[in-house]
C-alpha cells in the first residue's frame, strides 16, 4: 500500500470516527418519563443510599445517552440497565463527571444508585435530595425508607402517604407525584432521630403476615401434611435403596473365585496274584505257564 493510500484510509477512518461522535452527541435523551427515587438512610452504610429508576418514552432512539446529576460527595455506586425481561445487568459504559454521571444504554430503563453523605449531631440527622439536570422528567416519584432505630421523621414536601410495606417491612413515607422541567431544581428535605447508631440492615423488619389467621395472631390449622417429615423419610429410604444398590452392584461385579480342583482318589495297589499249584501233580506253577513244569498237564487257566 502506498502513502497516498494509507493516508486516505486514516482520513476516511477519522471521517466514519468524527460522523459517529457527531451521532452520538445528537442521540441525548431530552426526557426522563418516569423517574422512581427510593431514598435509604441509614441502610447498609452510616449514609443515604440513593436508589433511581427511570424510563425513557416509548418514541426514544436506542441506543441512547442519558446524563444523571450527582449531588456533591456523592459516592457512585451502580450504573446498569433493565431489559425488557426485567433483568438488571451492569455491562453498559459510563463517564463519571464533577456533578453528573453519563451513560449509553439499548434499553428503555435504567439504573442509578450512590450514596449521599447527611449531617449526623448526636442523635439527629437530617440530608437533602436534590436534582437539577438539563432533562426534563415527567414524573418524578419519592419514596423515603425510615430507618428501624429511627423516630419522629420529617420530610418536606409532606408526605401523601405513611405506612409498610408489605413486601420488606419498612415503613415508607412517600412523597406526591411531580413533574420536574429541564433546569428547575427539585428538592427532599429530610430529617429524624436515630436512637441508636445501628443499621437497617442488621436489624430488618419483619414482612407483615399476609394470612388473616397470622394477622389476628392465631395459628394457622394444621392441614395435616406435615412435609418437612415426609421429605426426611424420603431422603432416608432413597439413601437405603442407592445402598443396597451399590452393595448388590458390587456384588455382582466381583469375580469369583476358582474352586479348587478336588483331589483324585489314589488306586489302591493291586494285590499280588494269588500263587497256583497244578490240579493233577500239585506242583507250583509259575506265571505264563500253559503246561505243569513237572508232570506236563495243561493248566486249566493260565496264569495272568
């Protein structure tokens, strides 16, 4: 390749480079249609965990930038995106800013959380949540989690509703539905005693009974299957069958043993002829002898 070749190439390679920045800066989202903030003190860190869960409109061009602002001393904690299988999955890249986080994402809802540091004066404590972005939201939902060890909590605007959630057991003080424009500031006072220094989760709540008979703190009948105990005699006799199993698998696989050839029984010796006389002369005879060696008589059955 000659150099008026290559350079050619790395002009058309820093063209399709410039037309791709130049796309990605023209596909910002503009508008943030629902924005769910749960805000948590004191929950796993002497600090406020900021959970934000937005959703982008219907008509947005994917993939998408999106800038969150970031309050000051803001400790990031996740940037991720939601599929449309409700799965949250943190694959996606970001750029961490002075006061704001930016991130792509091919998916309609995404994901931000950090921690916000509160000022802590011997049993009080009390942050502020604020947003101010360059995006317009068009509806912005807050709901504030009230420590365990917490009492008399505040929040400003008041809360629309007080009460447990039924799911964890916390009560939430969830503040009204707003809309927020593109450069208007959107502040959550919040304030309360925290009576002992000790976190949410070390001591969770726990879940309201969802059955009328554990709601009125009567047990529960007792239907008669008692399944922790079947499934114990169950595990029991599968255990004893894959035993036996492997005893009788083994058993069938070892080889046997020869047995030992039995001993053949010795043939007694054969008893010596008896000695024979000839019946006319009385004379011994010897064997093979067909004829009396003394008087010449034949021998009625020769010797053997």
């Amino acid at each position: 390749m000659s150099y008026l070749q290559r350079l050619m190439a790395l002009v058309f390679i820093g063209g399709v480079f410039l037309s791709g920045t130049w796309v990605y800066a023209q596909s910002e989202a503009a508008v943030i249609d629902t924005l769910a903030v749960d805000v948590w003190p004191d929950f796993d860190r002497a600090a406020v965990l900021v959970l934000m869960t937005g959703t982008l409109p219907p008509d947005t061009t994917f993939p998408v930038a999106v800038t969150i602002p970031l309050p000051n001393g803001a400790d990031l904690n996740a940037v991720a995106r939601i599929t449309t299988d409700n799965v949250m999955t943190d694959d996606i890249q970001y750029t961490l800013g002075l006061d704001s986080v930016t991130f792509v994402t091919p998916d309609a809802r995404f994901r931000v959380e950090y921690y916000l540091p509160y000022t802590a004066a011997d049993s009080q404590r009390e942050f502020a949540f604020t947003w101010l972005a360059d995006i317009t939201v068009n509806r912005i939902e807050v709901a504030v989690q009230q420590p365990v060890m917490a009492t008399n909590m505040h929040t400003q605007p008041a809360a629309v509703s007080i009460g447990a959630d039924s799911t964890d057991g916390f009560t939430y003080y969830v503040l009204p539905a707003t809309a927020v424009a593109a450069g208007q500031p959107y502040t959550v006072q919040v304030d309360y005693t925290l009576s002992e220094p000790v976190l949410s989760v070390n001591r969770l709540p726990l879940a309201p009974a969802t059955s009328g008979a554990a709601a009125t703190g009567t047990p529960a009948a007792n239907t008669g299957d008692n399944w922790p105990l079947w499934l114990a005699v169950l595990g029991g006799i599968l255990i004893v069958v894959a035993l036996v199993w492997q005893v009788m698998g083994n058993r069938q696989q070892r080889p046997r043993r020869p047995r030992p050839p039995r001993p053949s029984k010795p043939t007694p010796p054969r008893p010596p002829s008896a000695a024979r006389f000839c019946h006319e002369c009385g004379a011994a005879l010897q064997a093979g002898d067909k004829f009396c060696r003394h008087c010449g008589t034949a021998v009625k059955r020769p010797h053997p």
